[in-house]
C-alpha cells in the first residue's frame, strides 16, 4: 500500500503497561521505541514489545481509530491483542524480517 498508516500497541511485558501509538513507518518507529530515543511515556516505562498493529489506509482514519482504541477498557485492549497474539510475543522481528 502506498499510503500506509499503522495504528500499534506496545508493552513491557505480557499484560503490562499497554502505549498506543500511530505511525506512517512502523518498524523504524518501533525501533525507536526500541532503543529509547524519543523520551516520554515508552522510554519511562520500558515500552519495547510490539504485541499489535494493524494497518490503515488514511492517516485520519488511523488517528481516529488510535483515539478510540486509548477510550477502550483495559481489558477490551487486552482481548483485542489476545485475538491475534495470545502469548503477547514482540511482533518487531517478524514486521522486520
């Protein structure tokens, strides 16, 4: 897709400290995270597991669903991750491989 967009969750740990996040380049954004570069939120906490993404066409459709997936329950959040990750592995080798 040429114009893609990603909305992504990242952890400390399976079921822990859950940081969303919208990207239009996922690996180097999560590679960031990765090695603390940007402070804030993720580098404080240890934010270095990507556990989901999913992939938008529009950036104002990824911005909206990254504002209501923050709305969401806790535990919504966890059983969406759970759907398509149950045991929480970091999804980063696999999207840069």
């Amino acid at each position: 897709m040429e114009n893609a967009y990603y909305v992504y969750i990242m952890t400390n740990r399976p079921k822990g400290t859950l940081y969303i996040g919208v990207t239009n380049h996922l690996i180097r954004r999560v590679y960031e995270h990765r090695i603390g570069v940007v402070p804030g939120f993720t580098a404080k906490y240890r934010l270095k597991r990507l556990v989901y993404f999913e992939q938008c066409g529009e950036i104002m459709v990824a911005i909206e669903r990254e504002k209501r997936l923050k709305r969401w329950r806790r535990a919504w959040k966890v059983a969406l991750i759970e759907v398509s990750n149950p045991t929480w592995r970091d999804l980063f080798e696999e999207i840069a491989a």
